[in-house]
C-alpha cells in the first residue's frame, strides 16, 4: 500500500518565541535552525521580518538547505492596498520560499478586534494570497481562532478556508488559538469541511494538555501539515511537542503504516539528542519525564519490572529506545548506554568495536562527568575531545600552565568609576613557554583574548575562530555553587561547534569550555581526514 506523505511544520523560532522567558538572538536562530535541518522538517519558521531587528536581519538571506524557508506575517491591512501594506510588503521582499499568512477564521474575532466586516476579511485574504503566489512565494494560511470560530458559526469559518484554498493557498492550517477544543471535537469538524483535506493542516496549543492528541486527532480527520516546536515550547501553556508526534508518527501502528514523514529511521534517531541540545541552547534543564526523549522516559528501578525487562524489553517498553536515540536505564545496574556512545561515536568518524575495552572507560568516564553536571548532548566538541583522549586519539597542542586574572575598580582620568579587567595566560608549545597579557570586557572576554594572543606555531590555525555565544546555568544553589558553562564557536568554514566547562569557581568552568573550543578548531584543522565530511 503507498503510504501518504505528511509534512512537519516547524514554529519554535516564531510561535515558540512568545515563550515566557525566551528572547532568541540572531545567532540562537541560526543555530536552532541548523537542528532543525538536521532533524529534517519540511518547514522552518523564522519569525516575522519587519516586526523587530532580529527577524529582519534574519530573513536577509536564505538560512535553510533542505528545509522550506517560511516568513510568518498577516494579511493586509483594511484601507490599504497590498502594495501600500509594509507588514506585507516585508514578507514578499524577504528571502523566504514560503509565506504564512494569518488571518481571522472566526467573524465575532473580525468585527471585534478588527472592525470590519467578515466578507472585507475574506476579500483582504485573497488579494494577499494573490499577491504572494504573484511575488513567487509558496502561500500558507493560519486560520486563526478557527475551531472557536467553527462552533460559533461553521458557515463562515468553512467559507473561509474554502476562499484561502480557491485563491491559490498551498495549506491551509486550522488553528486552536486558545487551546480549549477537545481531541474529538477536532476530528468532527476537520471531517465535516467540504475541502480537500490533503490541503489542511493543524496547529494546535496545549492549555488542555491536549496539543499531541489534537494533532493526531487531525491527521485521523485527514490534514496533512503538522505544525509544532521543538520540545513544545510556545506562548501560555506551549504548542504542540514535534519531539512527542514525530516518534508517533513514525513508530505507532495505525499512523506509521498509513504515513511517512521526511524524517528516515537515521534521523530519527538524533530526536533525543536534539531536543537535549535545544534545552542547552535555552540554559535550561532537559525535563527527565518528557516522552521518547527524557532521560526517564525509558528508566525503571530494581524488581518485578528490572527481571521483566531482562527477559522481554518490550514488556515495559513500547519502543526501542534506542529507535530515538535514547537509552535503557535500569536503576542500580545502569544497564545499557554502550549502543548510544557507538551510534555518536560513528556519527563523529571515530569506529571502534562493541566490545573494545576503551569503550567501557569512556562510558565511565561521561557518566561520572556528567553525574559532576557535565551534559554532552548540547556540547558534542566536548564530547569528541573527551572521546579521543580517551582512546588515545587526541594530539596534545599546547598546555596551559597557568593563568591569572584581576578586576579592578578605578576612576579614569575624567573622574569616571571603570572597571578594569587583565588576565595573563602562560601556555607550553612544544619546548616553547608563551605568556600573554589581555584586557577584555570582563574576565572572560579577557582570558579569551589572552589564550589566542600567541599560541606559538598555532597562532595562524586559528584567526579565523570566533566565539558566538556564551551561557552560564547554576546547578545548585547559592553563589558558591556548581557552574556549568557552554561555548558556541564558529570559523570561516562556517561550522558550528559547542563546548562546555564546568566548576564552582565560573572563571574556571569558562576556561575550560573556552580551551576545548580552540583545542577542537586545531584539532579539525590539524586532522581533518578524521572529520566526515
């Protein structure tokens, strides 16, 4: 039987932005947008360009390689023409492929909040889905408040998806914009509209704790564009969990064998990964009990279970963990974790046998490192440095032999209070001990600057490396508490790399993520045949 094809949307770096507590920069957006590449979504969803500086700038110029590049932003305003309508205006000239219009689906919302009548709603919907398939973009339509638009008055919520689609809409998505409808009363009135369903997609919120039901409820009506976020963030309670309908999708009979995503058994396994490394990127903690991904999500403790599991995992288990990347964990044993270090191993260039004895060290080695607040799945430089010493893979290019740095309050010369940050680093390369002075914007910055000032016969290996991002997340309480701290660094090549320190003393765990970033560049750069391309 040939399965039908259903297409990820993904929202995390617009809908997912009015997260409480989340502000992605320019450089967050990129970032999260290359894990999205490598999950492999039909969609990405950056933002709103023209709405603030950060959009803007991000949309100047094509972020995707595989994935539909999608600008968000609503349809004309009423008294304007397309042409006159900067909001529109900023869609059609952005480098985005697709534009995701939104648009009242509920007339009570129309006259209220908009003033104006439910047919001059419909005829704006039109002319700005005219004028985007006219300025070459591929046209979607966010049917806002729709299924509380549809209970109070189907005809109209019905007229109105009917017109996006006869006016050239390539999907248009039924919105439960409060999040209150139930997962039955989805599936009824996806099955009553008289469209092509094919053409529908769903984008559901979670206030009932309902947005995965929701959404699988819809495709059971017959939509075929799923729209979520990673790890299900999103304004109020969250939106649909892509991290929880992707496995789904992909493992559960009635949807697998009816369905196929763009995401083959090979990604799929990177989900667990990849919804750990966006919580890192967020400084936050991956949540333990979350489906498929969490790190309990396939634990059990010693008794009757622990003696089932051994004889038949699937007594306790209703898929492989390992089919997303995740892992076994029986409490007291910690049975299992061998298969997941291989699987990264490989992903990395590094082949070594099951039963090499170097792997048992290095299992110990990351459990013991990450039991001390260590977390490699949002730092894999760290992981691949920690890796290759292990198994004796990893040249030693230079050693720190000590550093120092100061912070002083003083007055400058006009009378102004300043601080005053310098550190000195004396590093051994080779024979050759180097010692560099830097003042910086702040210790960091300072030992940053002094590290790279002179590195001996390595100094030009690494004038292209820049650092991009730093974050600082407090594993316990108090000012003297455990700091774990995570570097992005790039280079002229384009790639994107994260390492991680960690310490009480947070000058510490900085300079250690931040002497793994350069070690990682020299390392790629010195040996590169042990980099897949």
């Amino acid at each position: 039987m040939t399965k039908e094809r259903l297409y990820l949307f993904d929202t995390t770096l617009r809908d997912g932005a009015q997260t409480a507590g989340i502000e992605f920069s320019l450089e967050d957006k990129i970032s999260v947008t290359a894990l999205l590449e490598e999950l492999g979504v039909d969609y990405i969803e950056g933002g709103y360009p023209g709405a603030n500086v950060v959009d803007t700038e991000f949309f100047s110029e094509k972020r995707t390689r595989r994935a539909t590049f999608t600008a968000f932003g609503m349809t004309k305003r009423a008294g304007r023409s397309v042409g006159n309508d900067p909001g529109v205006q900023a869609l059609l000239n952005s480098q985005a492929q697709a534009t995701c219009f939104v648009a009242k689906a509920w007339d009570q919302q129309v006259i209220l909040a908009l003033g104006i009548s439910p047919e001059e709603n419909l005829k704006g919907l039109t002319e700005t889905i005219e004028a985007g398939l006219a300025a070459g973009k591929e046209v979607l339509v966010d049917a806002e408040h729709f299924f509380d638009g549809y209970k109070a008055n189907p005809q109209y919520a019905s007229l109105f998806v009917e017109t996006a689609l006869a006016a050239g809409a390539r999907w248009v998505v039924l919105c439960d914009t409060n999040g209150g409808t139930m997962p039955f009363e989805i599936e009824e009135i996806v099955k009553a509209l008289p469209v092509d369903h094919a053409r529908l997609g769903i984008h559901a919120h979670d206030d009932t704790g309902q947005a995965v039901a929701n959404t699988l409820a819809a495709v059971r009506a017959g939509v075929r564009h799923i729209q979520g976020t990673l790890n299900g963030i999103g304004e109020r309670c969250g939106n649909a969990n892509l991290m929880t309908i992707i496995p789904t999708l992909a493992l559960k009979p009635g949807f697998a064998d009816r369905f196929e995503l763009g995401i083959d058994a090979a990604r799929l396994q990177n989900i667990t990964r990849i919804s750990r490394t966006f919580d890192e990127l967020l400084n936050r903690a991956p949540s333990r009990q979350a489906p498929y991904v969490g790190a309990s999500a396939f634990a059990t403790k010693a008794g009757i279970h622990a003696s089932a599991l051994a004889k038949d995992p699937s007594t306790y288990e209703h898929v492989p963990p390992e089919a997303v990347g995740n892992e076994r964990s029986v409490m007291v044993s910690q049975q299992a974790g061998k298969s997941n270090l291989l699987i990264t191993l490989k992903r990395h260039g590094i082949e070594i046998g099951k039963d090499d004895p170097r792997l048992d060290t290095l299992l110990r080695h990351v459990k013991e490192r990450e039991a001390r607040g260590y977390s490699y799945d949002g730092a894999d430089a760290s992981f691949v440095l920690l890796a290759r010493k292990t198994l004796g893979m990893l040249p030693e290019f230079f050693d720190v032999e000590n550093y120092r740095t100061s912070v002083e309050r003083r007055h400058n010369s006009r009378g102004e209070q300043i601080a005053v940050t310098e550190a000195i680093v004396k590093i051994r390369v080779d024979d050759d001990l180097l010692m560099s002075v830097a003042e910086g914007n702040g210790p960091i910055n300072a030992l940053d600057l002094a590290l790279r000032k002179d590195l001996g016969k390595y100094s030009d290996k690494i004038g292209d490396l820049e650092l991009v991002d730093f974050k600082v997340r407090i594993l316990d309480g108090g000012t003297g508490a455990v700091t774990r701290v995570l570097v992005e660094s790039r280079d002229g090549s384009g790639e994107r790399w994260y390492t991680v320190g960690v310490s009480p003393n947070i000058i510490d765990a900085s300079f250690e993520a931040l002497y793994e970033s350069i070690t990682y560049k020299l390392l790629k750069t010195e040996e590169p045949a042990q980099f897949p391309a």
